[in-house]
C-alpha cells in the first residue's frame, strides 16, 4: 500500500464539496482541502535551496506560514515572490480550516467550502515548478 498524496487529498475534499452537502460535509472538504495545500506547500518549500529544517516541536504550520511569507533572501526575486503569494494563501486556507474545525457555533456555508477549494487549486497551481 503506497502513502496517500496531497493530490488525493484535494480529490477527497472536492468530492467531500460536489452537490448537495451538510454542513459537516463542508466543514470537512474545507478541512481536508487545508491539508492538501499544506502537503503541497511543505514538499514544495523542501525543494528549495536554503530551507530551513521544520521544527521537531511546535506548530509546523506556523513555521511553513512564516517560512513561505518570509522568504529566504537567498532566493531568485521570482520564487520568493511566489513564496509570499503562497504564504498569503496558506494563511488564509488555514484561518478557514480552524474554523471549520473548532468553531461550531459559526456555520460554514457553500461559499466558505468553494472558496477553500479555489484557493488550494491555486496553491496547487503555485507549487506546480518551484524553480520558475
């Protein structure tokens, strides 16, 4: 059995967002959408020259937000333009997913659902050749 991709995860979360959903239903494809980008982001940031390591404890997400949003002033002006675009994205991604997963008494209507997943399609998008 091969592990599961990021890819398979954003096809579980459209397929969690096709048609008519319960409010559960959304609040995971928003949950797994989140994922998905931050699977991608983390494989794609590791491809880049100078990264630094993630930490052994502490949030891994709010040092591969940090990271993306503060580039290395190493990199190419490009990558690291991107970088800050993706980190505008991931911020926003994961501010949806907390509160898909932690506020309950705030629904998550279609439109926070579809939102997810357009912004995790163009994280996917950004991350499609880190050296351009």
């Amino acid at each position: 059995m091969k592990p599961i991709s990021a890819n398979e995860l954003l096809k579980d979360a459209e397929a969690l967002a096709n048609g008519f959903t319960s409010e559960a239903r959304r609040r995971s494809a928003v949950s797994r959408a989140y994922y998905a980008a931050y699977h991608r982001c983390l494989a794609w940031i590791s491809l880049l020259p100078n990264c630094p390591q993630p930490p052994t404890c502490g949030s891994v997400h709010a040092w591969l937000i940090h990271h993306l949003r503060y580039p290395d002033p190493l990199w190419d002006e490009g990558v690291a333009k991107r970088s800050r675009a993706l980190g505008q994205l991931m911020l926003e991604q994961r501010d949806r997913r907390v509160h898909a997963d932690y506020d309950l008494k705030e629904p998550v209507d279609q439109k926070v659902m579809s939102e997810q997943i357009a912004g995790v399609r163009r994280t996917f998008a950004a991350c499609a050749h880190p050296d351009t």
